[in-house]
C-alpha cells in the first residue's frame, strides 16, 4: 500500500517533501508532479526501482529514461553540452521540455539507449518537483506516468491513488495535472529536432532548422 501526501502546489510543506525524499532514498518509486504530466520517479542508479517503472509501463530497454534535473549545472554533470545547446537549455529551461543529448559517464548505464550513449534531460518548473530536486540534490530517473494501452497521462491524483496504489511506494498529490508529457527536443545534431509534441511549444526549436 503506497503512502499519499497532499503537498501544495505553490509553496510545498518541507516536512512533507523531507519524507518524500526519504521514500526515494530508501529506494522507493514516487508519483508526483511536473510542469507537464505526473511523472514516475526513482533515486538515480536505483536498478531495482528503474525496473518497477518498466513493468509498470511495460516499456522494453529501449526507452529513454529522462533525469530530471534542479538546474543547468546539475545537468551538465550528466550530459555532453556544446554552446549552442547550452544557449537553447538557457533560454528554455526550466519548462516542459525533455532534451535528448549525448551522456556523460556519470550516467548509469541501465538508463541508456543500449546502442547510443543519449539521455534525456528535464528541468522542471513545478514547485513541487524543485523542492524534492533541492532536498534530494541529485536528479530523479523519471517517465511520464503513462500507463500501458493509453496515450495520455494520469492526471487525478485521486485516480492515480486507485490505480497505482499497489505499484508505487508514493503518490504525491498536487493537484490535477496536465494531459500532455513535455515535448521532446533532441540537440544531438547541429539542428534541433522536435522528436515528440507536447505541453511545451515547439515552434522556437524548429525555427531553428
């Protein structure tokens, strides 16, 4: 049975976020909230907690696994960053956007694409995220809480208590969330490629081609 926190949305009770973090440091799966969809989340290099999430959305080891990241300087820690990608993470985070981008050592290798060394990086918005990002002060391995057969998201929390209630070892709810997962940008190339569109526009990254 998963343990169900209600944390405000805009100023998050540390009390609350310190128990969360202690979920995640003792190798828990949580939901919780982001500037796009709930997402699922787990202590980075967590194996057993990066597996959970694959049977849970029956996802095979060629899914990207997102870190999520409190800021510019923690990603850069885990991904391979020239000036002109760093110019558009500048400009565009934090927001609802996942940036595909070459991985650095420090990533776990359970979490790569098993024929390329990329990773996908967020730094979101959500007060709620931030807050468990600064208490924790290493990114979440994360996926977009999207269960298998659906196309989009779980976004009531109450719904997400029902169903996961038994797969997770937290549920935080802050409130309804959004339909869509972030948009997927790649800055793999010298161009920028919108890979997937969602709550976050595109429009500025494919002005870029």
């Amino acid at each position: 049975m998963s343990q169900y926190f209600q944390i405000h949305p805009e100023n998050p009770q540390l009390r609350l976020i310190r128990q969360a973090v202690e979920i995640v440091r003792g190798g828990g799966v949580i939901a919780y909230p982001t500037d796009a969809s709930y997402a699922l989340g787990c202590l980075l290099g967590n194996k057993a907690g990066l597996e959970r999430i694959r049977r849970l959305r029956q996802l095979d080891d060629r899914h990207n696994f997102t870190l999520v990241c409190s800021d510019l300087s923690q990603l850069s820690l885990f991904a391979r960053v020239d000036t002109g990608a760093f110019r558009l993470l500048k400009t565009w985070t934090p927001g609802p956007y996942t940036f595909i981008l070459s991985a650095s050592r420090e990533v776990p290798r359970i979490m790569l694409h098993p024929k390329r060394r990329t990773i996908g990086l967020r730094i979101p918005a959500n007060p709620i995220a931030q807050a468990l990002l600064a208490e924790l002060g290493e990114p979440l391995m994360s996926a977009s809480l999207i269960l298998p057969g659906e196309t989009l998201p779980l976004s009531d929390p109450a719904e997400m208590r029902r169903r996961l209630e038994h797969h997770v070892d937290l549920i935080i709810d802050g409130g309804a969330g959004t339909l869509e997962a972030s948009t997927v940008v790649s800055l793999l190339d010298s161009e920028p490629e919108v890979l997937r569109v969602g709550c976050g526009d595109p429009a500025p990254f494919a002005g870029e081609a």
